[in-house]
C-alpha cells in the first residue's frame, strides 16, 4: 500500500488516530487554526523537539511507529527534567513523498501510544511536505515549581532515573543485526521506545536543585547542569554501569563506560539533590556536586582512591 | 564569512538575537531544558507551523532576515485567527551545513523583527542539523473567546483584514526579476514581510461568529470554514481585486481574480460576523454566510446579478 492522500484527507486520518483529549483540559483539538487550552493555575512549561531523518534515526533501523514513539517521548524529556506534566503536545511533520498513508498511520499511533504513556495526547499540529522525514513535537506543561539547570549547590549528590548507555547500546547492536539475542533486548527497547521519566521528574520537584534530561549524553548534559550552576559534578564510575548495560556493550564490543558517559537519547532525568532528600524509589546516587574551582573541568569521574579524573563533555553536537 | 559554530556557541548566538522577554510572562528562557511561563486566567491558544525549503521557499527568492520573518508571521497568523493575543514563540531550525553562523543570524533577526512586531518574543526553541533548511514555529497565546472556524451562520457578512493575492503576485515578480518596478513594490512586500492580523483578530474576537486565516488561498481557506460551520459561503468578486493586486496582476501577466482566490500566503483573516456588528476599522466586507444545501458547492462567486457561480476550493495542498 502505498496510497498518498490529499492534506485534508491526512489531517482526517490523524484525527482519527490520535482520537479526543479526555483529560478534560482541551477545548479544541485538532481541525482549527489552533488548539484551545483550559487555563491554570501553575507555571507554564513549554518545549520544542526535532527528529530528522539521517541525523537522529535512519528508515532502515527504526520502524515507523518506534520512530514516532520515541520523537515524542524525547520531547516530553525535557518536561519531565523541569518537574511538570504535560498538558498537550502538538506534532509538526515533513513528509517526503515516499512517506504513504499506511506509513503515516504508523507514525501517528507510535506518537499517540508515547503521548498515552506520559498521560497526554497530541491536540493539534502541522503536515508539510519536504525531502527529509522529520518530526517536530511541542510539549506544554505545568508545575507549580520548575526545576531549572542551574540550582545545583556543593555538597549535593547527583542522581539519575533511568537508564545510561543502553540506548547507544541498542542502536549498535540493531545496526549489527544482532537485535534478536538476549542480552540485546533491554539496549534495543532502550533505543526504540525510550521513555520520558515524568513521574521521577515530578518526585524530584519539592527537593532536588536542578535537574536535566540525558539526551546528548550524560557528560555533556552534566556540563551543562555543572556551568549554569557554578559548579563541578564528579561522577562515580561504579555508578554509571549496571548489569544489562555491561551485558548489551560485551555484545556489541563496546566499551560500557563510554556508552553510559557519551552515549545519549537515554531520557533519564539526573537531578542534583541534598543526600537526606533524594527520592530512593525513583533515583540513584550517580555523584556529587563539588564546588567550582577556577580552570578546573567541570566534569570527573572520581576514583575509589578520591582521583579525580577529566572527563570530555563530548556527546551528540549537532555542528560539531 | 561561512563560520559554523558548535551547536552551543549557535544557541548563545540566538539567545544574543532574541535578547530578554520583557513583557513579564517570562519566567524562564532560553537556555534550560523548557521555558517557562506565568499563568494567566484565560484560554490557551497553542499552533505550529512549519516552513520548508523547495516547498515553501527557495533560498534564491529569499534573503534569510525575511526567511525568518516570513516563518514567524506564518505562525502568529494563526492565532491572529483565533482572535488571540501571543504569549511567546519557540523556533525549532534544521540547518543544513551551508547554513552559516551569519546565516543563522539573519534569520534570528527576521524572526525577532517579527515577534517585536506582533507584542511577543521568542524565548525557546531547537536546533537540528538536517539537510533541508526549515523552521518550524509554536506559538502560544490566551484569549478570554477563542475564534473557531464553526460558528458561522447564514445572513452573516464575511469580511477580511489583509491584504488578498499580492503575496502570489510578489512571488511571480520577484521570481520574473521585475521586483524593481514600481507597482510591484507593494506585492514584494506582501511576500516578503507578511503580517499577522493579531489585532484585526482582538477586534473581531468579541463580534465574530467564526474566523479563519488566509494561508493557502481564500478559496481553500473559506471552504474549510464553511464545512465546519455547515454553511455557504458567496464571494463578491469586485471586493476581492483591490488597486494594488490589480497593478501587480497586470506586471505580472496573471489573472488578479485568480490570486485572490487562490493565491495564499497573504495571512489575512477572515470572518463571519452579522453585518451590524462589522468591525469597519479593520475589516472589509468581501461576501456573505448562505444556508447549507444538499448537494451544492460550499464556495461561490456572487455575480452582479446574483447568479452564484462555483469556485475550485483549490488552493495549496501539501500532499495533492
């Protein structure tokens, strides 16, 4: 099946996918110029993301609907890094011409099946055609206190929900067609259908001082956690790799560490937090906050013997 | 100059561009995971929009400022719609690697010009690399009566503020080199500094029985309001070729009738409103709201003598 319908005709066709908005909050959904939200009370928080085609997932490796799924919960990441809930997400697409019905249905049901999974629902939003498949999701949400980047206080540990490397693990692993053994399953889940941690965001919100989502991968998105808040962030490797990371890296010929420092698209949440209040059931103790020290790198792992050893705030730079 | 910086350095140079929201709204900008925003009391009116390179510009026709501008005037254009006030912009870019930092400089300066332009700011966004240049654009914004599409009824006016058919025309001249000429300077402008209606819509908000925007031509545009308000729609031709589409019709060697039926991108709104209530200030009467009747064309053209003649709700489809 290859069909390509009009524009009317698709926009009908994601309606229907995408179905109504029971939350009680949408006044009107997808078919106006815009959508119409019920007004709250709390702060606003609002995020935009970019999936494009041969930059952030190739055809070949990533089925339609896994790549719908994990567009939208990469933008819901950057909700639940702020602590908030998602009211809404709007979908932006460009479709190249090869891109059929059949295609964009599977699409839309990954994204509507990601927006269920983090509570919201997807109310609106753009079809447009282009060369290169991509997929544009604007989140909004609401929290009665944001967690910023740049809270973070010396003495505080750093803590993570969620998994590290295993993403990175996955996508190596598919791409070596060794997707079907064991140990693969949890990195290629990892990678297909990661999932934006809204509910540790929000048990982080009344007690940690800042808080980011891994999506370029942990060193790098530290460093910026660690240069908004004046501070430094060391690292404990011991931390950073559990059993099935080190499982899927063995498989793959992959140094684990590498993958849990630089890999990214993780989605985890890694919030800086005072010990006596980190939120054991959602989170684990990764490192420490330390002060800032002039020329020192902001980013270390620290050695059993108290070493504190630079770490390259390399990952995924889109003009690098 | 064809610097291309890290992904890092571009985000700081936007934020340079965008500067401070000093509206107040602004909780946080750009440079964390989300923006975020105040809470108002009224409605939220949330859109996207996206431009495209080779489908809705091309970087020959184009210089990048009015890229910029063009894509964000697109945006608010649907809240101007909706008759609603803007909150704040967020702008997703995918840059191919010709894009250079001062590239991407001129298209933050259209893009500031003009949210300055229609009282917002843009706070946010995303950068991706990609191989096709295109900006995709969310507005967000409040309104105490959102302006749907479906409210119009038979007797009604339908009336426009904006400009009709100069967009298209300007495209033609400037793609013909004749953008130089004196009677093609107001269509050039049309095409390349488009405004959003947003105050025609604040007049319209509390009068209006439905309104749209025209973006893929009236023809399009007003069938899409008929067939969600169950009604008919009569244009009067002698209201939609103004003196300025005349000229520029006649340069260009094109039909003006044609561009202002399905010429599009001019970003005009229009409305149904009972003809008393009429905001004469803003809006121009251009035909009337007819009951539904089985069978019969939502669009037509109302000939002096009262014969209605059928209109093509032809426009521009992104998939047709």
């Amino acid at each position: 099946m290859t069909a390509r319908s009009s524009e009317r005709a698709r926009v009908d066709l994601l309606a229907r996918v995408f179905g109504t908005d029971g939350s009680g909050r949408t006044m009107l959904g997808i078919g106006d110029d815009a959508a119409v939200i019920t007004p709250g009370s709390q702060p606003l928080v609002w995020t935009v993301d970019a999936q494009v085609e041969g930059v952030h997932f190739r055809r070949d490796l990533v089925s339609m609907a896994d790549l719908g799924y994990r567009a939208t919960m990469a933008a819901a990441s950057d909700l639940a890094a702020m602590g908030a809930s998602p009211l809404g997400m709007l979908a932006g697409l460009v479709l190249p011409e090869d891109v059929s019905d059949d295609d964009l249905r599977a699409i839309a049901e990954g994204q509507h099946e990601a927006a269920q999974e983090v509570g919201t629902h997807i109310i609106g939003g753009n079809l447009a055609r282009g060369r290169e498949l991509s997929i544009t999701t604007t989140v909004l949400g609401e929290t009665p206190r944001p967690l910023g980047r740049s809270g973070a206080k010396p003495g505080e540990v750093v803590a993570i929900a969620g998994p590290l490397g295993l993403s990175a693990a996955g996508l190596v692993l598919i791409e070596r067609g060794r997707e079907g053994e064991a140990d693969a399953a949890p990195a290629v889940r990892a990678y297909r259908r990661p999932v934006a941690r809204i509910a540790a965001g929000l048990a982080a919100r009344d007690v940690a001082s800042a808080a980011i989502d891994v999506s370029d991968g942990l060193a790098r998105d530290v460093g910026h956690l660690a240069r908004a808040s004046g501070v430094r962030i060391a690292l404990d490797p011991t931390a950073l790799v559990r059993p099935a990371l080190a499982k899927a890296a063995t498989l793959a010929g992959a140094d684990p560490l590498a993958l849990a420092l630089h890999g990214g698209e993780d989605y985890a949440v890694v919030i800086t937090v005072p010990e006596d209040r980190l939120p054991e059931k959602e989170f684990e103790r990764i490192g420490r906050v330390l002060p800032a020290e002039p020329g020192a790198r902001l980013v270390t792992l620290e050695q059993p013997d108290g070493t504190l050893v630079p770490i390259d705030e390399r990952g995924y730079d889109h003009f690098g």
